[in-house]
C-alpha cells in the first residue's frame, strides 16, 4: 500500500466523516517512506513490524520470564526499544510485545512501530490501541459473512454469443457505480442489525451474534392483517418473546419529533 492510497482515504475521511489522528498498518507495509509521509502530515502511526535478526539481537534481553511460579492463565509484557530500520531516515520508537502462553517452552514476540511518544502512550495501550484494528476487521469478515453482499461483473456488450450474431444487446451499465450501492447498502443493514444485536443483547443479558439474530429474530414467519383502518402484524410464536424484548430497546432509540 502506497503513501499516496492512504493519504487519499485520510483526505477523504476527514472530508466527511471525522479528524484522523492515527493510521494502524499491517506487517507488510510500514516502509521509510510510508512512515514519513504520514509524520510529514502530522498523522501518528502504529504499525506491525516484521522480526529480523536485528530486532530480534534488541529484544533478546528481555527474553525472559520474571523469577516464580508461572501462572495458568497466560501473561503479556511491553518493552521499549529503539530501531532503524534500513531505508528508515531516523530511529523510531519500537514497543516490544512479549506473550507466554500456557503450555509453551518458549516466549513469543512481536514488534510494533509507532510515532507516539512513551509519554503519550504507554506500552501497554499503544498495544491496546493496535488491536482495534482486528476488531474493525472482525466487524468487516462479519459483514461479509452474514449479509454476503453480491457485486456484479460489467455486462460487456457481446458482437457474438456461442457463435452467433445475438437478438438484442444489452445495453452496458456504470458497473462500478452499481458495486458501489450494493456495498453501500450491505453496510447500512449490517448496521441497522448490529443496532438490533446490542439493543438484544442489553434486554436479554447475553452476547449474540448477527446469524443468531437473523436466524432467531429477523427470520420470522407472520400474518399480516388488514382491517378498515390498521394494519397488524401477528409474528410466530417462536419469534414473538424475542421481539417482546427488543422493541423497548428500538424504541428508545427514536429521535425526537420535529
């Protein structure tokens, strides 16, 4: 990914939805020059490094399990560290991430790069702050995996079909522009569901997950009554508790009338 990629999201983030103050990047793409044109923005990065010999020379002191028994439950320090990398035009600020798990000889490792200062950010939750990253990605592999948004393919205008010459021609269509409100509307329902799963998950006590939603609560079969002057919606018996439970919540979330 190129400097230039992502300044463009940044400019148009800003444009329209809110100030960037940090840019969280994968392993495989903080290079020298990616790293200073965001610091030459005065935009703050947290990226993955990938280990090497030299950062792993670094971190080789801090190897080491504290003296005591070692607990069940697995344990995670923070290191500071000072690295430049080759191609990188000054040293930068590399927090190290040591991981023992249950069960392991060895410790683990991993290395992050950031221009926040320590005195900004400690160690701790700067590695916090990267993680939201696997959350954001988790909420897009959900979106992906629940909605299953269908993009199209450009309907090319064909001079031959199966070696004929063909009836009619399809007129050609804005592809792009039809991927882009399919997209568009795959991400306003799943936010529309996942203002259903946290107002179900507060009125029932526990987590849900949006294909628990859809199977249990949005996937429900009911009659639909039509008198005189209203219109009633009678759900199935196995959806109607749910439903009990969640409209309060939808309810609350009403704007206030004009």
């Amino acid at each position: 990914m190129t400097l230039d990629v992502i300044l463009d999201v940044v400019d148009r983030a800003e444009a329209s939805l809110c100030k960037i103050t940090t840019v969280r990047i994968d392993a495989g793409f903080p290079s020298g020059a990616l790293l200073s044109g965001l610091e030459g923005r005065g935009i703050h990065h947290v990226a993955r490094l990938r280990a090497n010999a030299a950062l792993d020379r670094l971190a080789a002191p801090h190897m080491k399990r504290p003296p005591g028994r070692r607990p069940t439950e697995p344990r995670l320090w923070t290191h500071e560290l000072e690295y430049q990398a080759q191609g990188w035009d000054e040293p930068r600020r590399v927090v190290l991430v040591v991981k023992e798990r249950e069960g392991d000889l060895l410790l683990d490792r991993f290395f992050l790069v950031t221009s926040i200062s320590r005195f900004q950010m400690k160690g701790q939750a700067l590695l916090d702050h990267y993680r939201q990253r696997g959350k954001a990605e988790g909420h897009m592999g959900e979106l992906m995996d629940v909605l299953s948004p269908a993009l199209s393919s450009t309907n090319r205008a064909k001079t031959h079909l199966r070696g004929k010459t063909p009836k009619s021609v399809t007129p050609p269509i804005d592809a792009f522009a039809c991927n882009e409100v399919r997209l568009l509307v795959a991400m306003l329902a799943y936010q529309i569901m996942h203002v259903a799963r946290r107002a179900m998950a507060r009125a029932t006590k526990a987590p849900w997950s949006l294909r628990r939603l859809r199977e249990r609560v949005l996937r429900a079969g009911a009659r639909l009554i039509i008198s005189a002057r209203r219109m009633t919606l009678i759900l199935a018996a196995t959806a109607a508790p749910y439903w009990a439970a969640i409209w309060p919540q939808i309810q609350m979330l009403r704007g206030a009338d004009p």
